[in-house]
C-alpha cells in the first residue's frame, strides 16, 4: 500500500517540476524579498542590538530561513489544498471517495512531494544568495543540518494538518476559500516568518509559544541558528510530534465526518 | 448468476429553499423511488432516462459512494456502502465529464499509480495495458501529459484507466459525450470487445441512443425515479407506440391516400408518406396501395429510436403516486 503513496509523493514532485517558469519565478520572489526583510532587519538590529537575544547576524540568517521555509512547509496556505479546492469546485471530490486510496493519506504524499520539489527549488535557491549577498551564521556541522531537516519535516506535518483541517471545511461550505484567506493571516503572524516570535510581548508571545504555528518557521530556524540544543532540542521536537498528532488525528475524525455527510446526506 | 441486485431502493433529499430573507423551506425530493432491476453477469445494459430521473443517483448508490434511503442494494455480492473501498477494487467507473487522470503529467504515470492503487500483478498489469493501448489506440498518447490531450483521446485514456484492473463491472456515465465520430466508433469498439471477450459486465448511461443501439442488448428506462421500461430494444418500439412509415411514388400527383389502419402524414407531389403501427406487417398494406393507385416505387421506414424514446418520457411525464 505504501506504493500507492511514494507513487503519489514522486508524481507530484514531477508535477511541480514540469512548471519551470513559475518555479523561477517564486524562487526569484523569495531571494527579492529575502533581501528587502534582511536589509530592514540590519537596521533595526543596528538601533536595537540583541533584540530577543539574537544577534544581527543572526538575525538576518533568521530572514533568510524564513524565506527558505515560506513556500517550503507552506505558511501562507496552498499546495494540495489548491488541488482539493478545485476538486470541489468541479465534483471530482465525488471520485476520490470511490478509490481504494486513504484521502489524508493520498493528500499528505501529494504534499511531501511538493515540499521536497520547493524545498529545492524556494528554499536552498534563495537561500545560497542570501548566503553569498549577506553575512549569515550557518552551521559546518553535517549533524545540525540533519536536525533541521527533520525540524523542517515535522513542521510540514504540522502545516499540512493545519491546512487538511481548513480544506475538510470544503465539505460543509462548498467552498474552504474564506477560512483559508482568515488561517494565512494568523499563520503568517504566528509562525514567525515576519519576526522571530521571541520579540511578541508578553501574553502574546506565550500565546505564540503554545500555538502548533511555530513548528513551521519559529522552531526549524531555531535549530540552525543552533539555539536548541541536548533536551531543548528534544523538547522542540516533542513538541512539533505532539501537534502533528493532535492535527492529524483530527483531519481523520473530520475527514470521517465529511465522508459520513456526502454518503449520507447526498454532497 | 445476477451481478447488479436492486430491490424497491430508495432515495431522497432534503431540499431547502429560501423562502423571504430568514425563512426557508425543506422540501423532501424523491431522486429513487422504489427501484427494483437485476443485471446478469456479462450483460450489457443501457440506462436512460430524461435529466433529473435518477441515473446518477442510481450509480452513485452502486458505487457506494451514497447510501440508500430504503431499500436492498447488491453489487458483485456485497452492499456497496458498507463495503465501499473492497468494492472500489472490482468495479471499473467512468464518468465522461469527470477524469481520474493526473492533469499535468504524462498518461503513463496514471496508469502506474492505478497499478498500485489497485496491486495489479505486473504480468497481468501489462497485459491490459498492451490491449488497452492496441484497441484505444494510446500508444503515441502514453507520454503526452493529460492536460495536452484532446477530449477523445482523454476519453480513451480514462477508459483504459478503468479497466486496468479487470473489474467484473463497469459503469459508464455518458462515455461519448462531446466525441467526434471517430472516437465515438473506438470508445464503442472498444466496449463491445470488453463486454463480449472479457464477460464484464457493463452499466451504461447515456442520452446518445446511438451507444444503445449498438451497444446494449438491454434498456432500462427510468423517470422520475421508477423504472417505465425494462427490456430487450425492440420493446422499446412496441412500448412507444412507434409507427413505420411507408414512402410511395405514384405515377402522378394524387390526393392523399385513404386506407384503413393508415394515416397520411405528408403529400410531396407524386410522393406519399403513409404512417401504420410498426408491429403490423407492411405486405397487405402495400397490396392494397397497388391495387388501388398506380405504384411506381416503395419503401419502408423503421421509427426512429429518439422518437420512441420522447413519447415514453411524454407517457411517463405524469406517473400515479
């Protein structure tokens, strides 16, 4: 059955690599804006040095992880959920039901496919000009790359329950565009891609340490930036696991909800 | 041995209308209203019936992807909505506006993933394949990326997609619609084989009586959710009351032609159009035009299928509830 899914994942890593100039130009999009953020950043790292205790070096690495991760884990929405939009719009959801294949399941590989075609192409791309035009601070050490990646990995987990749960929403308002459009604007402000989270005063900043959003950008560039290290380390990866359980768990209860309703109900 | 087992199922929805700014109606519409067929193992069925009758609604409920309301529902020996997925592996569906094809990528990988979907033995895998690309003629098509097909060629290829994994049945939504002629004759060529050669057993909706005509030894009419027809085509003629019209030149102009049992539809110069029930023999009929006018040439018209089928739905437009 795993088949079914590696076959899915590697179709839409393909998928995504026959659209050659749309994949330029996002690339170009996120260096462009990498460098407008950096640039800000340097300036207001120069009049506030040591802002949320990182560094002006770092934090215009910051930046520029956050721009590899953007479109990566998906921040502002998208990726499959663009797919199952359209199927809504045209009644093909109606054929999915009736395959032998798991709807989370088919959606999550589709995903993973993606990701790893823009981790690529929007993420390693903008980040190695970054890496040339500005001073970053990244690490030598094989090992801590590794460890982001699979900060990177669970954050898309955490992404795509978030985002699952949006689309699932489809089912009952035909239409999944609207709380889409409410999710990005939270998830952008949470996940930190603006602004490392450490500089959210008060409530708001432990509201942001609680929330699952983090996992996507705040929590992997922490790891490069090698700000979480032995337990801490750990504890950050027990804490993107435990949402990505939570949010999947809860796309399959919806998920069976959905389907309950369209057999049911009539779609 | 019966494949399709349907007995007095039923199905409705609740509609609800707006009525006013706040208020709004729910309103019960009956889709399938007792609806009881079997279909035998490697028949080929047509199922038609004006829109809005309840064909969908019917193979939905046979693909489990919708639940009767009443009623008991069989295909292939299990109930479809409760065993949704273990059907979803012996049953082949196509739907003429909607493709399981992968949009931006070559026709071969969706042929891949239906391999693994549905764990094709490879052998078996490739046999299909070869044969599905032989008769729908595919081959130049297996790497062209679904979105650069045209509509026939899309068409063949979720034909082939859906039977990859020899389903014991098939259902067809309007598998022609929107084809040119020629790949109207390939879709059809290629059913006919299926059905004939590998006893599978075929469904077939459509508003094209062409597909039914050659296709379909058998026609089941639905409206208004009841089945008004079920039988062989020629049951179909004797249902619509349909009428054979004989064409005859006459030496020269004539007043129209009085004879019993005949009616007159049109007068053309010397040519004569003379309407009589298809189920009397035109022999006497023609002795008694050449006994009594001077006949120069003859022939027979059968009725056209469409008209046949327009007076049913016109018969049945008012059913008793």
């Amino acid at each position: 059955m795993l088949g079914v899914y590696s076959a899915v994942a590697g179709g839409a890593f393909r998928r995504y690599s026959t659209y050659r100039a749309a994949t330029v130009a996002g690339a170009v999009t996120n260096t462009v804006f990498g460098g407008i953020l950096a640039s800000t950043m340097l300036a207001l790292w120069h009049a506030r040095p040591g802002l949320g205790g990182y560094d002006a070096r770092q934090a215009v690495t910051y930046i520029w992880i956050s721009q590899a991760l953007l479109v990566t884990v998906a921040v502002w929405g998208g990726g499959f959920q663009d797919d199952v939009q359209a199927r809504f719009r045209s009644g093909d959801i109606a054929i999915d039901l009736y395959r032998p294949v798991d709807f989370q399941g088919w959606w999550l590989a589709s995903d993973v496919g993606r990701a790893a075609f823009q981790l690529v192409t929007r993420g390693a791309v903008p980040m190695a000009v970054g890496a040339l035009a500005f001073d970053l601070t990244l690490p030598r050490q094989p090992l801590v790359w590794a460890e982001f990646l699979l900060a990177v990995a669970l954050g898309l987990l955490v992404s795509f329950g978030l985002r699952f749960l949006v689309s699932l929403t489809g089912f009952w308002l035909h239409d999944a565009e609207g709380v889409r459009a409410a999710m990005m604007v939270v998830s952008m402000f949470f996940s930190g891609t603006l602004l490392p989270l450490a500089l959210f005063p008060g409530l708001l900043g432990e509201l942001a340490r609680v929330l699952p959003f983090s996992a996507m950008v705040q929590l992997p560039a922490d790891v490069l930036l090698q700000r979480r290290t032995g337990q801490s380390l750990l504890n950050l990866y027990a804490f993107q696991l435990a949402w990505a359980a939570v949010l999947l768990a809860a796309g399959r209860a919806v998920q069976a909800l959905a389907v309950r309703k369209v057999v049911v109900q009539g779609g | 041995m019966a494949v399709i087992e349907v007995e007095d199922v039923r199905r409705s929805f609740t509609v609800r209308t707006g009525n006013g700014r706040w208020r709004r109606e729910k309103r019960e519409v009956r889709a399938v209203d007792g609806l009881t067929f079997q279909v035998e193992e490697g028949e080929c069925v047509g199922y038609i019936g004006p829109n809005g009758a309840g064909k969908s609604t019917t193979v939905k409920m046979l693909t489990g992807i919708l639940v009767p309301s009443g009623g008991r529902l069989r295909v292939a020996g299990v109930d479809p909505a409760a065993r949704r997925a273990a059907l979803a592996r012996r049953i082949g569906v196509v739907f003429g506006q909607r493709t399981t094809l992968w949009w931006d990528l070559p026709l071969r990988d969706s042929y891949e993933l239906a391999r693994r979907i549905y764990r094709i033995p490879d052998a078996r895998y490739r046999a299909n394949l070869d044969r599905c690309v032989e008769l729908l003629d595919l081959g130049a098509l297996l790497d062209t990326p679904v979105r650069q097909l045209s509509l026939g060629q899309r068409m063949r290829g979720d034909l082939a997609a859906a039977l990859l994994h020899d389903p014991s049945v098939l259902y067809l939504d309007e598998p022609t619609i929107g084809l040119d002629v020629i790949s109207r004759t390939k879709v059809r060529e290629f059913l006919r084989e299926t059905n004939r050669d590998r006893r599978t057993t075929v469904l077939l909706t459509t508003h094209d009586l062409t597909d039914i005509e050659q296709l379909c030894g058998r026609v089941m009419v639905i409206d208004h959710g009841r089945l008004v027809l079920d039988g062989p085509l020629e049951q179909l003629h004797a249902a619509g009351e349909s009428e054979r019209t004989l064409v005859v030149d006459l030496a020269a102009a004539h007043p129209p032609i009085e004879l019993p049992g005949v009616r007159t539809v049109k007068v053309e110069g010397p040519r004569q159009w003379l309407a009589f029930p298809a189920r009397q023999s035109a022999a006497p009929l023609v002795a008694a035009v050449a006994e009594r006018y001077p006949l120069v040439d003859l022939s027979v018209r059968e009725p056209a299928i469409e008209d046949v089928i327009a007076r049913i739905y016109a018969g049945a437009a008012e059913p008793a509830r």
